[in-house]
C-alpha cells in the first residue's frame, strides 16, 4: 500500500476539488497532523488499553510521516511470574518509533488508513510492595524496586477508520 501511493505523486492536484469535512471545508492550513491514540491489547492474557500519540507531515494529502509514542502501565492487578520473578510485580513500559501511514480517499468524510510504527521500547518489572529507601537528609522514602527491565523491537501494522473533521 505504501509503495502504491507514490504513483500518484506527479499527478495535478485540482484546487477546486474540496475535501469533505464536519466544519471549514476551504480552510488553506495543509502538511501537518497531530493524533491522540488508544490501542486495545492484551498483556499476559488480560484486556489492557495503551494509551499515545503521533504527529507529523502530512505528504501529497494522503501519506503521514512522523513520530508516534505509546504506553503501558499495569497497576490495577499485579502479574504473577514467581516461576521467573522473586515476587508479584507490576508491568511498566513504552515504546516510540518511525510513524507512517497511507490513507485511501482522504478527501471523503470518512475513509480508511493503514499505519505502520518501526521502533522500539522498554517494559520494566516493578515490585509491588514498596521498600524504604534512606535519603543524604534521614528521610525514609518508599518506593517499589526493579526487578527486570529489556529493551524490544516494535513492528506495530494497523487499520484506522478515520474522519476528517477541519480542512487541515
């Protein structure tokens, strides 16, 4: 699909053709987006959302290319791994990387992207019983340890229902 969008790179844009949008269809502000994102997934076989980002160009009205970042965090039950781990932990992470994406009919209302993120990102292993920790100043502060951490490759494909909503 990437590739296939960029046989229409030399073709004549028609000014008078206008997208179609909710408000400000003539509006002239172009080459630019900004997305807030949630992923629904799966994380050691329970239901997780990943909250994120991308921003980016918007390149001959129907290819983006930017920076995209996600999340994950784990603290509303804790995983257990003591076949691994040496106590109940918490899950905590991210990932960010390369964000492209091509859309099908851009200037329709509502039509179809495929976005593709190369990256990478870290998960960390928290505990989840916080210890004390002594500061230069005698104060006890308590906070939960590391117990694992590993770095990863994210190659993350999708499909985007998406609405255009202004002109830019």
């Amino acid at each position: 699909l990437f590739a296939a969008n960029f046989t229409f790179a030399q073709t004549e844009w028609n000014k008078d053709e206008q997208n179609q949008t909710l408000f400000m269809p003539s509006s002239k502000i172009t080459g630019w987006f900004f997305e807030m994102n949630n992923t629904f997934s799966q994380l050691n076989e329970k239901e997780t959302w990943m909250p994120g980002f991308a921003g980016g160009a918007v390149i001959n009205r129907s290819f983006y290319l930017g920076m995209r970042f996600k999340s994950f965090s784990w603290y509303e039950t804790y995983l257990n791994f003591n076949n691994i781990l040496p106590e109940e932990c918490y899950l905590n992470g991210g990932y960010g990387g390369l964000y492209m994406e091509t859309a099908l009919k851009s200037s329709k209302l509502l039509h179809l992207s495929f976005p593709l993120t190369l990256g990478g990102g870290g998960a960390t292993y928290l505990s989840k019983e916080k210890y004390p920790e002594y500061e230069d100043d005698g104060e006890i502060d308590y906070s939960r340890i590391e117990l694992s951490s590993s770095p990863f490759f994210v190659f993350e494909p999708g499909v985007n229902v998406e609405l255009n909503v202004t002109g830019f």
